[in-house]
C-alpha cells in the first residue's frame, strides 16, 4: 500500500488471523507474539479490539476512507483454580455412645473414633474434652491419634458430684491445619445430692463479703454486696466464689 500510513492503528487480539478485506482493499494480518515489539511501519495511537468486534464498524469510526490495520497474538492466560478443585483438610470425630448413665462415684467409657477426609500430608489428629463439670474428670487415650483411628473417652466421677446431665464436647484438631470436628457425649449423673452444713441460698436474702451459702451441693461465699444473683451463674469474675463440693 503506498502512501503514508495516516489512520490511527486498529489492533485485534486473535489467536490466529489469515487476511482482512475493508473498504475493498486487502489486507495481510500478521501474527506478534505477546511483548514482540511492533514493526516499524506500525505507530501508535492505536485502538484494541476484541476477536467478535466488526471489522466493518472499526473502520467508519477512524474517520478515515482506507485505515491501516494490524494483528496481535495474545498470550493464552492460564485458567485460575476453581474453588471447588481446591481440597481442603478436614476431619470427622464421632463418639460411641453418644451418651452414658452412671452413679455418683464410679465411671464409664465410649470409643472415639477418627477419620481424615483430605488431610493432604498431616495426619496427627490432638483429642481434648471440654464441658467437664466439677467433680468429674475426662480424658481421651491416646491424647492423639493418626489418621482414621479410634481412642478411648474415661468418665469419671467422685461421690460428692451434683447429680444431673452434663454435656461433653470431645474436640479433634488435625496438627498443622485449621481443620477441626466435635461431637458431644451426654453424661447423666444419679445419686442423692450430698447435705451440706453451711445454710441454702436465699434469692430474698441479702449478702455481704465473706458471707457463705451452699447450693446445688457446693458451698460459696460472696465477694460483696448481693441480692438475687444465684451462685453458680454469675462466672468466674462474679459475685460467687465456688469452694468446692460440701
């Protein structure tokens, strides 16, 4: 084509281009790698384009009878993972029974059992239990498992432990991750709660520092001035400290 080159370039992203016909003058595409330089005889400005604009509508909007035109390869991006091919660690903690009766003074056991779904290169699963009310002791043995496995959960209670139902929560921790998984053991206690000697709570009555009360078989004292604030529901930063069981 002689003449200067007087139209503001038009640049389409293609994979490939064979030739262009505008204006009934045709044109050869050449295909440039990614970051190539332009040659010579291109300048800028330039317009880019996407592969299904129309070839036609390019050309009126340059405001020129015969634009120049010229191709680029774009480089093929790699497609990012989708979130649901990324695995995840994760595990599954059971206990069997999920629950257990005992009398106040003795002791139960049930099977803890583990399980990895993608734990990737870690597989030491830490057993810890919470939930564990006064006078009652539990433990998971081994302390840590690997893998799908199963450990053994020991209740124990001492005579003097409220009679009642407790809820345990035995917890796993895949070592090395976040991944977490609980299940719950439902422990009942029968027996007669012990007597005690220190006088009943009063919700009427008031109390002073140092005052003492028993309740739900443990005695208390008060930490100052209280009225209607029952022991054993205010926590650790509250009105009542807890002494212990009668």
């Amino acid at each position: 084509m002689a003449g200067p080159v007087r139209a503001p370039l038009r640049a389409l992203l293609a994979g490939a281009v064979t030739a262009a016909a505008i204006a009934g003058v045709a044109l050869t595409g050449t295909v440039h790698a990614a970051g190539t330089p332009l040659p010579a005889q291109v300048f800028t400005p330039y317009v880019e384009a996407q592969a299904d604009d129309s070839l036609s509508e390019l050309a009126s909007q340059s405001g020129d009878k015969y634009p120049t035109m010229a191709f680029l390869q774009a480089a093929a991006s790699s497609p990012s993972p989708s979130a649901s091919s990324v695995q995840v660690p994760a595990i599954q903690v059971q206990v069997s029974p999920s629950s257990g009766t005992v009398t106040a003074g003795s002791s139960t056991t049930a099977t803890v059992s583990t399980a990895i779904i993608n734990n990737g290169s870690n597989t030491s699963i830490a057993m810890t239990v919470s939930g564990v009310p006064a006078g009652v002791t539990a433990s998971v043995s081994p302390s840590s498992v690997n893998g799908s496995s199963s450990a053994a959960l020991s209740v124990s209670t001492v005579s003097t432990v409220v009679p009642g139902t407790y809820t345990l929560t035995v917890k796993g921790t895949l070592s090395g991750t976040a991944a977490t998984s609980s299940a719950t053991y439902t422990l009942t206690v029968t027996g007669t709660a012990p007597a005690c000697s220190t006088p009943s709570w009063g919700g009427t009555q008031v109390y002073t520092g140092g005052n003492t009360v028993s309740w739900k078989g443990h005695r208390w004292s008060a930490k100052w001035w209280t009225l209607g604030e029952e022991p054993g529901t205010t926590g650790q930063w509250g009105v009542w400290q807890d002494l212990g069981t009668c």
